[in-house]
C-alpha cells in the first residue's frame, strides 16, 4: 500500500509552513459524468480539505473542467455523491452553489467589458445582498448603507490584489494579466469558503504568473480560503499544492502530495512525459 492509500488523519495536520489543514470541506465520491454516450469522468472519488490548496491536474480532455464544473454546479453527474460540509449536496443551481460559499473563476475570462474594474467585483457580492432590486434602484436608507457596506468590502480586496490604479478603468481596456486579476477579485468579493480556479496562470508571462501564484498563498494564508484549481504549469502545481488530484481520460491515477505524484510513474506515462530527478 502506498503513502497516499494510507488514512488521513481526520481532524487534520500541519504543514511544513506552519499552515493548518483541518477536516474534510468537500467530497467526491464516486463520480460518472456523461455526454451522451461518452464518459467525461469514470467513477472518480477525492476529497478536499479545510484550508488546503488541492490542484486537479492532467493533460487536456484529462476531464478536470468537467470535475470543476460537477463541483460548481454546472453539470449534475449520472452517478455519485457531492459531499459539502458534511451533507450530500442535491442536484443544484450555480447559484445556489454560489450562496453555499463556492465562487469559481473560469479558463475564458468571464467578466462584464464595459463595466469599470469597482463594480465588476460589485457583481460578486450579490449573493450576500439582501435588498431587493427596487429597494437598490431607490438606493435610500437600508439599501444606501447596504451598498456602502459591501463597496468597503470591495475596496478592501482592490487594495489586497493592488489594482486600486484600475479601479474605475472599463475592463474592456485592460490587459489580459489583469483582467485574470480582477475575476479573482471578483470570485473574493463572495467571501466564499471553498474558491475554484480554472487555469488561473493560463497565457500569462512569467511575470504575471509569479504575482498571480503570490496572490492565490496570500488569499489561502490571509483569508484562510480553501482552493481547489486546475493548473497546467507544472511548476506552479508542485510549488503552491498541498496535494494534488491527477486524471487521464476520465480517470483518476494518482492522488497525494506533489513529490509522491511527480515520482508516479502513472502520472509521468500520461502527464510529464519524463522523470524530473
């Protein structure tokens, strides 16, 4: 038996760092996904911890988009359990997710290009606001000091991600390094529990990935933000996981921290291609 086949303890550990991994967030058990007649995932079971940075890795149409969206809402599966908090979670609306403390962001940048940067993660406070569309229209009393309320939190991660310079800028006009910023801004802005990056370093230069990479371990250390993402830098998977989640066609082949998977041979078959001593 290997060392990732071995129990975790359940209340959780320490890292080497010092960070505090604690008890299961999120659980996959047993995941089918289909379309149509093809199999997108095959009977994948993995779970995610509190406080932990989880990647999903794999080559393409490996099947972790299709994972991330089960996660997310998206796509309901044909068979399995999703596990949160320890409840079993029902077939549910991304909304609904979305309330439950689960924000994503996604591999195509999904953001509104004529809005400034300021109200681009405004939209990401939504779920936690709870007047009503008439009440924000009038924009008086309850609803005044409610917008107050949330553009303060709002403020607070602008200057956390350092894009106050951008800040009243259309996104439309914005490069695309900072754009993947202020999405993850926004996916903060809903102070979720459990945060899901699709590709959040793609097309980036080196320089863009090395802010991006600082700004995801200071959310998970400053916020204490569970994430879960799906990276295909390999470097960056190694240096920012705790453990790591690998699929191939569908299938899971490994699953443990980033030295047992890059010592894998499954893993270096389908994935890395090569050892890397």
């Amino acid at each position: 038996m290997t060392a990732a086949a071995q129990p975790l303890p359940a209340e959780g550990w320490t890292t080497a760092d010092g960070r505090k991994i604690g008890p299961v967030l999120m659980e996959m058990k047993n995941i089918t996904l289909r379309f149509g007649g093809v199999k997108a995932i095959t009977d994948i079971s993995f779970d995610i911890r509190e406080g932990e940075i989880r990647a999903i890795i794999g080559p393409n149409g490996a099947g972790k988009s299709s994972m991330l969206n089960v996660i997310s809402g998206f796509y309901v599966p044909q068979e399995g359990e999703v596990w949160f908090r320890g409840a079993k979670r029902p077939p549910t609306k991304p909304y609904e997710v979305a309330r439950q403390g689960i924000a994503r962001t996604f591999q195509n940048i999904a953001l509104f290009e004529g809005m400034s940067v300021l109200n681009n993660i405004m939209t990401g406070r939504l779920t936690l606001m709870k007047s009503n569309m008439a009440q924000q229209a009038l924009w008086w009393g309850a609803a005044q000091r409610e917008e107050d309320e949330h553009r303060e939190k709002v403020e607070k991660i602008i200057d956390f991600l350092e894009i106050q310079h951008i800040r009243k800028t259309p996104v439309g006009r914005l490069p695309y390094g900072l754009k993947k910023r202020v999405e993850l801004a926004r996916a903060l802005a809903a102070e979720p529990k459990l945060l899901l990056l699709d590709e959040p370093m793609a097309g980036m230069n080196v320089e863009e990935k090395e802010d991006m990479c600082r700004f995801i371990l200071d959310v998970n250390d400053e916020f204490g933000t569970t994430i879960a993402l799906i990276e295909h830098d390999m470097g960056v998977v190694m240096d920012l996981s705790d453990r790591v989640v690998v699929m191939d066609y569908g299938k899971k082949i490994g699953d443990g921290p980033p030295d047992e998977i890059r010592s894998n041979q499954a893993v270096i078959d389908a994935y890395l291609g090569v050892s890397h001593d």
